[in-house]
C-alpha cells in the first residue's frame, strides 16, 4: 500500500509517496512534472524489495511552492533531496532520476557519493552547453500563461517519446505532462541549461549509470557518454527506440531499473 504524507522541508510542505520496505530508491521527476510519472513502477519496484520514495519537488504536484518563488539552481533541488534523505532517516539510499530529475541525481552524486549506494542519472548530461537560451526562457517566463502553451507542452512531448513507443501510449504520457505549472517548468529549464558538473564529476566515488534515449532529441549520446567517462568506474547505456522519458516509455520499467541497481550494489560489493 502506497503511504502518502506532507513533510516540512525548507520551510514548506513536500508531498512524498512511499510504498514498500527495504532497501530505499529516491525518485525524481522531470521539469515542471510530479512524482505520477513514477506510477507504473513505484509498487513493482517495492514487489522486488525496496523501499520507493517518490517526492513533488518544491512548486510541482501537491507540494508547496519554495518559500523563495520557483527555482531556477538545480543545486537547490539537490540540497532539497538531502535534506529529505535525512528527515526520512534514509541509510544510503540508490537515487533515480530523469531529466532535470536526472542531473539532479548527478548533482547529489558529486556532493553526497559517500551517502549513497548508487545513482542512475537518466536524460541527463554534466552541462547542456547552454541549451536552451537561458536568455530565451527568462524571456519566456513573462508570456508562460499564453493559451498555447499547454499545446506546446503536449507537442514537445510527442517530439521527445521515442519511436518505439505505440501511438496511444505516447500520446498519454503528453497529455499527462501537459498540466504542469509553465512558470515552475520554465525556472526548472533555467536550472537545466546553466547547472554545470563537468568538473564536479572526476569526484563521484558510489556506483554510477547514465542512460539516454537514442531518440532523445533534448540531449547528444555523446555527452552522456562523455559524462559517464569523467565518473569512475561509471556506466553508460543508449536505450535504441527510447525517447526522453525511459520510465514512462518502457513497459516493465520496474525490472529493467532493477537490473540496473543490481548492477550497482554488485559493483560496490567488488570495491569493498
């Protein structure tokens, strides 16, 4: 049974989804979503023995807005993240994450490793190399209630689902995305295109895997691979036919992202 709670953070109240015991997985989400897009795996992964908490970042879901206003320094998030490690007394816990989700992993991975069992860092590069315009989305945050933007968020979500993904399930998962807050999505995307790790990397001492989808049309393969290579010991996985959003995309995610934390506690097992 999934147990849902508020708990303080940061001086505002974070909506956190629990389900199963074990060992625990923190989930994050991508820009301007909520924890739903972990809803097909959250109760098979606890089925296979963990304990899956999955949040609303501060202003996404039923979370409270940051007492600041929306966020635009992932590095925030990722404090945000330790912060609720602590409160739920989580003992090195594996962290999941997609996207601005995924570099946020990436993130806590670089300042936190030796509170860690492991990350796998989906969609997520060390830098973007500036895109998007960080200029051009600050521009953007003054037209963000414009009626069309709820078209471009389902239309740029169909352009990123990979092209192994029927029809209907694709257009599910953009009409699901296409009720984020754009205010709260494009700070995220600010966050996103000027969080720079690249040096940061080289200092990831726990067990790391980047994954990108082959149709991901947000993020190069090569820079992922790049980024995985600047993290020792670290894996690098292209997922052919997978777009941008590998756990809402793939069918059974549940199972493929526990073979992958399988991987990691193997790794760290060699290295003791």
């Amino acid at each position: 049974m999934i147990e849902a709670s508020y708990i303080e953070i940061g001086g505002a109240l974070a909506f956190v989804e629990q389900v199963g015991e074990g060992t625990p997985v923190l989930c994050l989400h991508t820009a301007g979503q909520s924890g739903v897009q972990w809803r097909h795996v959250s109760a098979g992964l606890a089925a296979r023995g963990y304990r899956v908490i999955v949040p609303d970042l501060p202003g996404h879901g039923r979370s409270e807005p940051a007492p600041g206003g929306p966020v635009t320094d992932l590095g925030v998030y990722a404090a945000w993240c330790l912060e609720l490690i602590d409160r739920l007394g989580l003992e090195r816990p594996y962290v999941a994450g997609c996207s601005i989700g995924g570099k946020i992993t990436l993130d806590l991975a670089c300042r936190a490793s030796d509170r860690l069992a492991g990350v796998v860092a989906m969609a997520a590069d060390a830098w973007t190399g500036g895109r998007p315009s960080e200029r051009g989305l600050r521009r953007e945050l003054s037209d963000v209630a414009a009626a069309s933007r709820t078209d471009r968020t389902y239309l740029g979500t169909l352009a990123v689902v990979g092209r192994s993904v029927p029809r209907d399930k694709a257009e599910l998962i953009a009409t699901m995305h296409r009720r984020e807050d754009p205010a709260i999505s494009t700070s995220d995307l600010i966050g996103w295109t000027t969080h720079d790790l690249r040096d940061a990397l080289p200092g990831v001492t726990c067990p790391a895997h980047l994954v990108v989808g082959a149709d991901d049309l947000w993020l190069d393969p090569e820079a992922v691979r790049w980024a995985a290579g600047r993290i020792p010991g670290a894996r690098c996985t292209v997922l052919e036919g997978i777009g941008h959003y590998p756990m809402e995309e793939i069918d059974g995610f549940d199972a493929v992202l526990d073979g992958w934390l399988r991987e990691l506690a193997a790794v760290e097992k060699a290295a003791s």
